[in-house]
C-alpha cells in the first residue's frame, strides 16, 4: 500500500522559513510525480509545487522564488523548503504522489493525484 508520512511544520515568524518532509513507501518512489498543496480553512485544496520523474518542477505563481520542492530518490523523501513566509502562507500542508502516464509531466491539480499525506500545520505569524 502507498504510504506517505509528513513532518515538519509548526509556527514561525513572517519572513522565516521551514521545512517539510514526506518519507514514502509502498511504491516505486522514482517512477512516481509527487507535489506538495495547501489548503487555508474554508478555501479550496491549491497546489503549491510538484516535481516530476527526472527533477524537473513546476511551482505555483504565489511561490516560486521562496519556496523549493526536492526529492531524494534514495531515501524516498520528498521535501518542501519554504523560505520568506508570510501569514498568507498559513494553511494544512499534504505531500502527494501518483503514477502518471509517460508523457504527462507533473502538475499542480488535486484531480490528479490519488495518494495523500496526513497533512501538517503550518502556521505564519505577522
């Protein structure tokens, strides 16, 4: 069974930074696209960042720049450095992953991935 198991997050100040993990299992780590998405209470689940089967990544427009989506093949872990953060980034955190076919690279919609982490807090004081 996928099993996908996050950490980190917790309560920072605006301006600093944080670091999720999400340790996998269950599954070909390598073979799968995997993404991070957020949800704030009463909005919508949005997709922060995905990275795909060779690296390569795509962010969504409100944080590229300050926040980084990595993965470690070797350890089956997909990270999420957030740096500069800011209270609108205050929101439950969910790592994802899912096989994609070959030609569809990893993207940012909800509808497109069928496996979910418990989810992580993160909160952005100003």
């Amino acid at each position: 069974d996928v099993d996908l198991v996050q950490s980190g997050g917790g309560l920072v100040q605006a301006g600093g930074s944080l670091r999720l993990s999400c340790e996998a299992s269950g599954f070909p780590f390598s073979r799968y696209c995997m993404a991070w998405f957020r949800q704030a209470p009463g909005k919508e689940r949005e997709g922060v960042a995905a990275v795909d089967r060779d690296g390569s990544t795509v962010y969504a427009d409100s944080v590229k720049g300050r926040f980084t989506i990595s993965k470690d093949n070797a350890a089956n872990t997909l990270y999420l450095q957030m740096n500069s953060l800011q209270p609108e980034d205050t929101a439950m955190y969910f790592c994802a992953a899912d096989l994609f076919p070959p030609t569809v690279p990893a993207g940012l919609s909800v509808r497109e991935y069928a496996n979910w982490g418990q989810g992580t807090q993160v909160t952005v004081s100003s």
